[in-house]
C-alpha cells in the first residue's frame, strides 16, 4: 500500500501539466484456471486492491500489463471496472517462437484485440518482451487498422559481476525505435531496463519524423 501511495505521489509531482498518470498493475505471479488454480473471484479480489489504491491516489487511468493469459487479464479488467471508474487500458507480453507471435499461454494478437474490443477497454497493446527488435515483429503481427501501445524492455538483461544488465543502449536501439515508430502506433514508451535517455531518444525521434521505414 505504501509502495503504490508513494509511487503515485512523485509520478504526480513530476508530471507536467495537461498530461497524464497511469497506475500500472501487473500480474499476480499465480497459474489462473482452468491451467492452474487461480480462480476468477479470487483473482478479481487480488487485482482490486491496487487498483483501489491507485484509483484513490488520483491516477488518470489503470493500465493493466504483462498479461500473459487472457483469464488473468479478464480478473484484472473486472476488478477494475468494480472499483473505480477511470478509463482501463491492456498490455500483453508476446514472444517469436519460429515466426508465430504469441503470449506464454498461446494467445495471438489477434485474440489480444478481440478481447479489448470484447470488454471495451480504452486502449490496448504489449510490452516487455526480448527487447526493441523484438517488438518491431510483434507490433506487425496485430491487426492492421488497429490503434495500439508498445513499451519494449531493454533487450534480456545479462549478469556482469553483482549487476544486471540490459544489452538494449540508445545507440544500438536507435534503428529499431525508427521501425517502431514507422510503424504508427497509438503510444511507444519503454518498459524493463528503460531508462531516460531511452525515452529521451524515442521523443527525439518522434519529434523528427526523418526515418527510414
């Protein structure tokens, strides 16, 4: 409780005027049903307790990410909507297995979307993953016409010494931001190993608008 009241507050302070707070929730760490045994009421009354937080602290929206299995995401959008009222935005973390593109639990893109427009979310995309290059090839495997989000890590971190460490610099992720970017999604930002200047080259890019596609 006073992890999330205490991260709201300086996100708050921090945020220029006229934009804006996300609450972000990620998963449980429990196998939901039917593969584990995580069920739909017990998993609704997990997720409502941060949301409640966040929702009284004064976020603009809850953004629900990392999802893995669309029964996990569904507890989280149910808990939402029965604890506050703010607008519910929804992120999946995909991978490439021999030219698919799926989650953990085998759901697609196109699944991911049909389930947002199923349950009426504000906005939905995936995050995390292998890093930028990575998510070049995710964001082409969703519908096309389609607005989405897309917030890659920093590449796999690697273990050097006592420290981890994301292989995804600026520099190296530069091309691969481009392709993002050309790619026309509703939102880009980073998600695992970002860091500042990550998110000051993305702004830059953005600003440029002089890729290559």
């Amino acid at each position: 409780s006073d992890l999330v009241t205490g991260g709201v507050r300086l996100a708050r302070e921090v945020c220029p005027a006229g934009k804006f707070v996300a609450g972000s929730v990620g998963p449980t760490g429990e196998i939901p049903a039917p593969y584990g045994s995580l069920d739909l009421k017990t998993g609704v009354d997990l997720f409502a307790e941060p949301i409640r937080i966040l929702a009284r602290e004064g976020v603009d929206l809850i953004l629900i990410e990392t999802m893995m299995s669309l029964e996990e995401a569904e507890m989280a959008v149910r808990a939402a909507r029965e604890v506050c009222s703010l607008p519910v935005c929804m992120s999946m973390t995909f991978e490439v297995r021999e030219g698919r593109v799926h989650s953990a639990y085998g759901v697609t893109p196109e699944q991911w979307v049909q389930a947002a427009m199923d349950w009426q979310v504000a906005g939905v995309g995936a995050n995390c993953g292998q890093g930028f290059a990575e998510m070049v090839t995710v964001l082409k495997a969703f519908p096309a016409g389609v607005p989405v989000f897309a917030q890659a890590n920093a590449g796999l971190p690697v273990q050097q010494g006592t420290r981890w460490v994301y292989p995804d610099k600026p520099d190296t992720a530069k091309k691969w931001v481009e392709k993002l970017i050309a790619l026309n999604p509703a939102l880009i930002g980073g998600c695992c190993g970002t860091r500042p200047e990550h998110i000051r080259l993305i702004r830059t890019l953005v600003d440029a608008g002089d890729y290559d596609s």
